[in-house]
C-alpha cells in the first residue's frame, strides 16, 4: 500500500472523527483549515510516510481539540 498525502491523511481523519452530518465541502473546508493552521499548505500533497507517526499523533490531537 502506498503512502497518503498530507492532505490526503486530513481528509481521513476527518471522515472518521468529524460528525457524519457534515457535508463534504464542510469537511474539505476543515481540512483546509487545519493545513493553514499548521502552515503546512506547502506540503499538503507531499507524501506522508509511516515514519511519521509523530506527526499523525500530532494531527489527530489537534482534530480533538477542535471539535
């Protein structure tokens, strides 16, 4: 299996811990949030790979404090 984009990454953390009422676009616009909170909209499609895990950590706790 290959690796996910950075962007790719935010779109499956939001699918799986945003509300389901939330529509598409909403999600992506979460998304984009997250990448310019972080400032990380000059990676957003670079590859994320598994050594990162860290950052997937990073990420998904900042997905909790936002809810």
């Amino acid at each position: 299996m290959g690796t996910l984009t950075v962007r790719e990454n935010l779109h499956f953390s939001a699918a799986l811990r945003l509300p389901g009422k939330l529509s598409k676009h909403e999600r992506e616009e979460r998304v984009d949030a997250t990448l310019s909170d972080l400032g990380l909209f000059h990676v957003a499609e670079s590859k994320v790979s598994l050594a990162s895990s860290f950052a997937n950590k990073y990420v998904s706790f900042l997905w909790r404090i936002g809810e």
